[in-house]
C-alpha cells in the first residue's frame, strides 16, 4: 500500500514556495556588506572566507527548497533550474574574483535528477535531493578551487499499536521519528490518518482527530487517536504526513500491531 501525494494532496497546484527566496535573500545581505567594505577588505582573508561560505549556503539552501517544492508536487526539473539560476546569478558577482560554479545531478536509480521520493508501506518515507558541484574562484594573485556534495534528505519513520475498544473502535497510539541528514530534527507539522475498512483494494484515508500530542523534542513524537473503523479486520493501516521545519514534505505508512 502507497499513499501517494499526488493522489491525496493538492498543494502540488497552489506551490506557495519560491525555490531562491531563500538563498537570494542571504545572498543580497552578505553581498551587500561586501559591497560596503570591499575596497578595504578586498585582500581580508577572512572576508573571502565569509563570502565562500556565504556561496556555498546558497547553494544548500537552493537544494532544499527545491526539494521543498518537488515534494509538494513540482515538477522534476526543479532543481537543475533553480540551479542554473542561481549559479548565473553567482557568476554575475565579481567582488573578489570571477566565480565559476559546476553542478550535476545524481541519476543513477532511485534518484532522477537529483531528486528521489519513496513512500512506501514499510514504515519509513524518504524525501531526498542530491547534488555535486565545483566552485573556482579566479583572481589576479592566486586562484582557489573546491569541490562539495549536497545530500538533502528528510526521513520519516513511524510505527502504531492498537488496542479494541468497543465495537469496531480502536485507540491507537503512533510513534513518529524525524531525520535531517542522519540527525534528529523537528516537525512543523504531522498529520495523521487511518484506512476506514481496512481492504487495501477499496481504500478510504480518514483524517485522524488527535487526543495527544507528545514532542519529545529530539525529533520524536507519539501521538493517540480513537479509529472509528468499520471493520474488525486485523488490519490497521496508518499513514503520517509531515512538513519538516525547512518545509520539505514527507509520507509514510504502517501496518499497526494489536496489543
């Protein structure tokens, strides 16, 4: 059982994202401070320092929020364009030396175009994006050159129990996990929904209406719920949708185990 987001969203038609709002207002602050201070500071290292920092955020925070927005139903040329705008727009800049930035885009199965969604039934989903660039800075005394990777990955893990209450009622109890990048991170929001009958042919996703909510603050959170199913099959399907704290959106699903 998948629950796609193309089949129960459509917040893929109203994107209210723009990918390099982001990365361009951090850009037009830092480079304007240089601007101010370039005459003095021209040959301060650690202003060059600051400035290939300042580049190499962008770059990160372009990714992200074209992952943002091809997880809320952009398209998968997302991320090659915001790039390209924004390497352009980098390369337009020559406040300490012509910068020429090279990106690809990691195409090998799963992932097609730097990007890769997979939520599955498992248990776990996965929002990810992908990118390898070079960045050379040229000036007149000396040239610099480094090469990065972008690895932008929102995981979502979850599991459930049930216990029978009366009827074909059930009180569930659903445990959540939020990874960034391997580390533990927070959710901005966490939607919960259940399988109605239980019968993966005829599904019908109820929105769930929590009575707790507990944040553990280490990117974990459990979260109960009464399922007012109408079946008494076994079977207790879940799905969690989450919009991390960088807005990139995340499914997954489960099959609950009755305690």
């Amino acid at each position: 059982m998948q629950r796609n987001l193309r089949n129960c969203k459509n917040s893929g038609q109203t994107l209210v994202i723009t990918a390099l709002v982001i990365s361009l207002l951090i850009l037009s602050i830092f480079y304007g401070v240089f601007e101010a201070s370039r005459r003095s500071e021209i040959d301060n290292l650690p202003a060059l320092n600051d400035y290939i920092f300042v580049t190499k955020l962008g770059l990160k925070k372009t990714v992200i929020s074209s992952l943002a927005n091809f997880s809320r139903g952009g398209t998968n040329e997302i991320l090659s364009t915001n790039l390209n705008k924004y390497v352009s727009i980098v390369g337009n800049q020559a406040y300490f030396g012509k910068v020429s930035i090279l990106f690809t885009l990691l195409d090998i199965s799963p992932y097609q175009s730097g990007l890769h969604l997979s939520w599955d039934s498992d248990g776990t989903g996965l929002s990810s994006a992908y990118a390898n660039y070079s960045l050379a800075l040229i000036k007149t005394e000396a040239n610099l050159q480094l090469k990065h990777e972008t690895n932008i990955t929102t995981k979502l893990e979850i599991d459930g129990t049930y216990n029978q209450l009366q009827g074909t009622d059930r009180n569930v109890t659903v445990n959540c996990k939020i990874i960034n990048e391997g580390e533990p991170s927070l959710a901005k929001n966490i939607t919960i929904s259940y399988e109605l009958d239980g019968d993966p042919s005829n599904q019908e996703w109820i929105n769930a209406s929590l009575s707790s909510n507990i944040d553990y603050g280490n990117g974990t959170y459990r979260l109960s719920f009464i399922a007012e199913t109408e079946s008494i099959n076994d079977s207790m399907l879940i799905s969690a949708q989450v919009y991390d704290k960088r807005g990139i959106f995340v499914i997954a699903n489960a099959t609950c185990s009755e305690t």
